[in-house]
C-alpha cells in the first residue's frame, strides 16, 4: 500500500497526469496545430519540434534529477490566463490567439509544476516549439519588399534590362511577381529552427548562441535572394520556359541544405564545452515536496479542464439550435414579394446554416432582401470571413463607404452600414446592411466577433447578416428613402425570424 502510495505521489507521476489533462482536453486544437503543420508550406517542419523537444528534455535527465523543483503559484495565474485566451479564440474563431496558446501551455504548465530550477535546465527543449508558431508570419511582408528590392538592386549589376514595381519585376522574357512565398519565409524560420538547436547543443554562453543564430539568418535572407536572381535569369535565358521558373522552391532548398554544411563547420570550431551537472540539493524533504506538487496538479488540472467543459456545454447550446430555419417575410404591403427572385445580386457567405435572397417590389422601387444566418459557427465557416462578401468585386467596385441610422417603428434606433458600387456600365448599387448577433445588432466585425462570446454564460447563439439592395435609383436620397421605407415595413418580420431561435430550450 505504501509503495502505492508513493507512485502516485512521485513527481514523475503528477507530471504526467496534468500533461495527459492538457492533452486530452485540448486535443482537438492540437490534432488542429498538427495537421497546419502537415498542410504549410512553411510550418511543416512543426511535426519534428515535439520529438526533438522530448529528445532534448531526455539528455537533461540527470542534470533534472539533480535539481530541486518548487512550483510557482504565479504560474497558476498564468495557466487560467493562457486557457481563458484559448477559450476566447477558439468561441469566436481567432486561429493565430489559439495557436499560440495551446503551445504556450506546455513550457508554462511545466515550470508552474517544477518551478524555477528545473524549468532553466530545460528551458530550451520546451520553449523550442515556438519556432513552429504563426508568429513568424509577422516577418512575410517585410521579407517580401526586401526581396524584391535586393534581387532588383543585384540584377542591376548584371546590366540585365529590369523594372521594378511594387513586387513585380520585368525583363524582356516576362514579368516576375515576387509574392508573399517568394520572400523566403520558409527558409528564415528552418534558419532560425535549425540554428538555433545547433547552438544550444554546441555553445554554452548566450552571445556565441545569438551570434550564430544572426549569422544563419542573414544567410538564409541573401540565399533566397541569390534564389530568385537565378530564376528570373533562368527565366530570361530559356524564354520563360525552364520548368523552374514554374517549380522553383527545389532550387531554394538545394542551396540552403548546401549553404548548411559551411555553416556547421566553421561553427564547430567555436564548439564550448558541455556544463557539468549541478550537485544535488535535498535541503527540503522529498514528503514536502511532493505534498506541494500534488496540490498544484490538482488545481493545474481543475484550471486547464474548466475552458474545454464551458466550450463544450456552449457547442451543446449552439448544436440545440442548429436545426433552425430562416426563411423571408411575406409580402407586407405595398410591398410585393417577387417569385422567382428577379435579380443578379448574390452574396457569399460560406457555411451558412440557411439563407436566402428575395425581392420585393412597390410602385416605386424593387429592393432585394438578403439573409446568412449561421446556428454554429468553425473555421472557415463563419460570419465574419475575410473570404465572404456582399457583392461580386470583379463586377462592382466600391465607391463610398457609410453608415446610415433610421428610426423603426418600435423606437428603437438601427445603425446600418451603406455601400455605394458602380460597375462599368455605370449601374448603380446602394447596400444597407448590419449583423444580428442573437438578440444585438452592429455593423462592427469586431463586436459581432465578441457578441459570440455572449453564449459562454448563457445567452442564445446564432448569428447573421441581414443586408438589402437597390439598384439604379438617382438621387441616392430617393433610393435611401425606399431602402427606410422598406426596412420599417419588415423590420418586425426580420426580427422574428431569429425570435424562435431566442427561445429554443436545451434540454
């Protein structure tokens, strides 16, 4: 019984226990995380990242095991911060907030559990997943126009005919588009992974560290450079038809796998010699300890399971209310519904639970009726999308932007967004539109994104834009007038349609 006992007390033990709580209750953003690195171009090295970071923890052992641990009460905090910001994202869908706190938890779970000393000895192994963090995207667009501007300046030198404007470069074979890809992020961020665990293992003292981890940046920013001067010349020697102009990521990888062996053998030559282990230090008794570390896994593990369990009864509310329907108010007169829907105006809104587009015609105009509504919303289906638009913009073209407020017949005041197209055979379109986020309405993306985060303590789910249309009505006050004139007319059947939705009863 004793022996019992000490099991499940033993460090090793509670450790594994809150790390099995992480990984179960958020295995569905990290299956998520795995499977951005198996799809990026640019991430995919994040699938290798844990098992070097296990590695890496298993060649400290014994300096771990020689080591006194002392979990830290601020780590508590830290753990409830880091799991309420993921229960944030992942409500209204921020992927690049839940990314990066699904893998901040790991190193801060771990040094609120062993605590100071043991979290430096293996500081390295788990912060070393950041390195596969969407943070790095920061550096796409600044890497981009350097690109661009270094390989047109290096060109120059050739005498080689070039323009340069904005990323695009042209030759007399054709014209390069330097984009976002071409910037070389892909090979910055394996620069930085590889360099930087090459220096941990070789170098003890922080600055030779830095400085190889600098040298390897610079490197891998002039060799993609060197990269897409030797495309474009490929490209202007073979008239564009060189398949490497089409395919040409083999080539950057060619040359950074190459540029790597320079780089680790003059590296070598700066070797450090390894730390030795620090001596033990038992000076607070192995039943205090481990009577400490027990009480702050339990409460590790009560932080880390409470923002899965309120998603989870949230996602039930909204799976309650999935099955309900919108459909568009009848005629009200002297409005007259239309059948079939007589125009050319279809918005786009991925995923939507149910929509609809309906015209309604009076004596004096035609306005066309649009719905999206979503009873749950993922990634990538979703209300506020940067993919989901109301209008075809190849076809029309925004020519001002406002807000609009009318007065509704129940006093209450609504605040629309006006958009004013034209397209080239000079039509005219004039869209009201807000979101009807459950029982709020705003026009700001960024406010429907936080009203989602209503349903975590109750509220009802569901969201949708409503938005109207009409056409070629000179002035545009006569058209604002139709568009007011209509509104008031259904804005009580509009309401209703989500009125039902408000009271659906979880069961």
């Amino acid at each position: 019984m004793r022996a019992n006992a000490l099991i499940w007390k033993s460090p090793l033990f509670l450790i594994s226990i809150a790390l099995t709580t992480l990984l179960f209750f958020y295995s569905n953003s990290l299956l998520a995380l795995f499977s951005y690195w198996w799809n990026s171009s640019d991430y995919s090295h994040g699938v290798l990242l844990p098992i070097i970071s296990l590695y890496l923890i298993w060649l400290k052992r014994q300096p771990l095991a020689n080591t006194v641990s002392s979990p830290q009460p601020v780590g508590l905090l830290l753990l409830f911060i880091l799991s309420a910001s993921w229960l944030v994202a992942k409500t209204i869908d921020i992927q690049f907030i839940e990314r990066m706190a699904i893998i901040a938890l790991f190193p801060t779970l771990i040094w609120t559990l062993l605590g100071n000393n043991k979290t430096k000895v293996i500081l390295f192994p788990l912060t070393y997943l950041f390195f596969a963090a969407p943070a790095w995207d920061f550096f796409a667009i600044p890497l981009q126009n350097l690109t661009a501007l270094a390989s047109f300046k290096l060109l120059q030198l050739t005498n080689l005919p070039i323009l340069l404007e904005e990323h695009h470069i042209s030759i007399p074979a054709g014209k390069f588009l330097i984009a976002k890809a071409c910037g070389g992020l892909r090979f910055f961020i394996a620069a930085a992974a590889i360099s930087a665990l090459y220096a941990h293992l070789n170098y003890r003292s922080l600055s030779r560290q830095l400085i190889f981890v600098a040298i390897a940046l610079t490197g891998a920013i002039i060799l993609n450079w060197i990269r897409v001067c030797i495309i474009i010349w490929i490209g202007q020697l073979t008239n564009m038809e060189h398949p490497i102009v089409e395919d040409h990521n083999s080539l950057g990888w060619w040359l950074f796998a190459a540029a790597l062996l320079p780089l680790f053998y003059f590296g070598a030559k700066f070797q450090e010699q390894a730390e030795t282990s620090p001596s033990p230090n038992n000076q607070t008794s192995t039943k205090k300890k481990n009577s400490t570390l027990l009480s702050f896994t339990l409460i590790s593990m009560l932080i880390l399971s409470t923002a899965p369990i309120a998603l989870y009864f949230a996602d039930k509310n909204s799976l309650a209310n999935s099955s309900h329907q919108i459909a568009p108010p009848s005629a009200i007169k002297p409005w007259e519904m239309l059948s079939p829907s007589s125009n050319d105006w279809v918005p786009v809104f991925n995923g939507a639970s149910t929509q609809y587009t309906q015209s309604y015609r009076s004596n004096t105009a035609t306005i066309h009726l649009h719905t999206s509504y979503y009873a749950k919303q993922t990634q990538g289906t979703e209300l506020i999308n940067e993919l989901n638009t109301l209008y075809d913009k190849k076809s029309w073209g925004l020519i001002h932007q406002t807000t609009q407020q009318i007065q509704l017949p129940n006093n209450e005041t609504l605040k629309l967004q006006e958009l004013q197209l034209q397209n080239s055979h000079q039509q005219t379109r004039i869209i009201w539109y807000w979101y009807q986020i459950a029982d709020k309405n705003t026009i700001d993306p960024i406010s429907a994104k936080l009203l989602e985060l209503r349903k975590l303590i109750g509220k009802p789910p569901g969201s949708a834009v409503v938005a109207l249309a009409i056409d070629n009505i000179k002035p545009i006050d006569q058209a604002r007038q139709s568009l007011s004139t209509f509104l008031q007319s259904t804005y009580p059947a509009i309401r209703a349609n989500f009125q039902d939705n408000y009271d659906v009863k979880v069961n």
